[in-house]
C-alpha cells in the first residue's frame, strides 16, 4: 500500500468514527454487553455478599485490581493504619492467572473481602472498558444488593497516609473525589480511581463506562444518571497536588498525584509502574506515620 493510499484509508476510517449514529450503536453495544456480563456469577459471590450485608454501620472500599498484588498489599497495609474500621473488598479483574492466585492469598492472609470476577466478553485488556466493565459488574451484583451506607470506590494503586473517615466525606454532600471534565461538552464526572458515594444511590441505575458521545473516560455515563443533576454549590473537593516522595537513597521519586492523603502511585500495571511501586512500598514501610509530611511538592525547578 502507498503512503498516499494509507492517508486516505485513515482519514476515511476517522471519518467514519466520527459518525453520530456510529457512536449511538457503540453506546448501545456496550449497554448490552455490560447487561449480559453483570448476569455471570463469581465464585463465592453469594458469601461475600453475605457477609458484607452484615456490617452495613460505616464505609465500604472496594478496589478494581489488575494483576498487580502487590499494588493491593499496599493499599491493603495503608488502609489497615490509617482505616482501620473500614472493610476493603478486592475485585480481581486480573488477566493473569498466577496475579490471580496471590490476590487471593494476600486477601486472605489480611482478613479482605475477595472476589475473582469473571472475565468479561469481547473487552480488550489494559482498556477503560475493562475497568468500567468490571465496576458495572460489582455496583449491580454487590452494591445494590449489600446496600451500604457508604462506598467508596480506590484505584488498586493509591496507597493512604493520614487516618480518614471516608463516610465523613459525604455527611452533607452525597458524592466526593476526584472530578474529571469531558473533552466535548461541559460534562464532569468523578474518577473512579477515587470516588466516594453516599449509600442511597445505589437506588439510582449508575453506569460506570465511559460516554463516547460527551467524550469521557471511565465513570463519564453518570453524567446522565446523577452528576448532572446535582448542585455542586459549596461541595468539598480533595485537594490535589503533584508531590515527590524520598528514598532512602536520599533521592526523589517522579511526580505523583496527592489527593487528600490518598498518594496515587500510578502506571502500577504498566511496563515501569512496578519499580515505583517498589520505592513506594520501601518508604512506607520505613516512616508509615511520618511519610505524608515527608512529601515533598513537586515545583518546577526543584
């Protein structure tokens, strides 16, 4: 094939992406998709349900992992000192089997809730849709059934801080957490990396994929559903801020997102992510309690 010729298949292949009606038949495709999936059960299901319905008094956290254990020992561990009360339930969306098993040998050497998802049909791996799948997943077959008074929804790679009460984070406004802005339209909608929820909406058909159509990322499609519909005037917001963290080396890390206390280590299951992940889990493990007023804030020319 020419130059000439493959500029002019890709330009007629985004043309056709860019169709509206094209856009609404995704929209569509993926609805089902999600319908169809959040139908298949997990192993142990009905138990962890159970369980969960039975310690309804506070927040839940739930964390979407990915093939890094590693990741959720330190969220795990994080949470244990500064959460204590707050029960974490690992959702295992791993495409690895071996990350597989030791997700759940680590939830049950911690005392975590466990469940191995099953795996979700026609989804690409390392895709928002995997995520959003997954969280879709977990909302209709543990949420709306466990009905907590609270939920909180943590990427598998932040790693806490400071103590936190997250269901004080939504006493008096009903969602909390990172906001993110569509590319499109003046649309927003939380990061499901970080999102905290009052419990009664679980009542409400949220919809945790992203929207194509506003040109939104995971969690967009509650535009529709909630976001829209609430007046944020004099809602708190996570302060967010680019930090640095030391090593023992007395070197600095790269930038890492600091919401609230919640330090994002990101990138954990992608090709780096591990090494920052490991320096991450040295510095905690060495000052846990000291840690957070060790960051350093990341400006330029430091």
């Amino acid at each position: 094939m020419s130059g000439s010729e493959g500029h002019k298949r890709a330009g007629l292949s985004g043309m056709v992406a860019a169709l509206p009606g094209l856009h609404w038949l995704n929209h569509a495709r993926y609805a089902l998709m999600d319908r169809l999936y959040r139908g298949r059960p997990a192993e142990g299901q009905a138990e962890v349900v159970e369980a969960l319905s039975r310690r309804r008094d506070g927040a839940l956290a739930l964390t979407i992992a990915y093939n890094v254990p590693e990741a959720v020992a330190l969220l795990a561990d994080s949470m244990a000192r500064f959460a204590p009360g707050t029960p974490l339930l690992v959702c295992d969306n791993s495409t690895e089997p071996q990350a597989r098993r030791e997700l759940a040998a680590i939830a049950a050497e911690k005392g975590l809730y466990y469940l191995a998802l099953p795996p979700a049909p026609f989804v690409r791996v390392r895709t928002a849709r995997s995520h959003a799948a997954a969280a879709n997943w977990v909302f209709h077959n543990v949420l709306r059934k466990v009905k907590p008074r609270v939920f909180a929804m943590l990427d598998h790679d932040l790693v806490l801080l400071k103590p936190t009460d997250l269901a004080a984070l939504v006493a008096r406004q009903p969602v909390y957490g990172l906001q993110r802005w569509s590319s499109r339209v003046k649309a927003w909608y939380l990061w499901p990396g970080f999102s905290i929820y009052d419990g009664s909406l679980v009542a409400k058909p949220l919809d945790f994929g992203p929207d194509r159509l506003l040109g939104t990322d995971t969690g967009g499609r509650n535009w529709h559903v909630l976001f829209r519909k609430l007046d944020v005037a004099g809602f708190a917001w996570p302060h967010a801020r680019s930090v640095r963290v030391p090593s023992p080396d007395g070197s600095w890390s790269e930038p890492k997102m600091l919401l609230d206390a919640w330090l994002h280590v990101g990138g954990a299951s992608y090709r780096g992510g591990e090494t920052a992940l490991a320096e991450i889990r040295r510095a905690f493990d060495a000052d846990p309690d000291g840690l957070f007023a060790r960051l350093r804030d990341d400006a330029p020319g430091e």
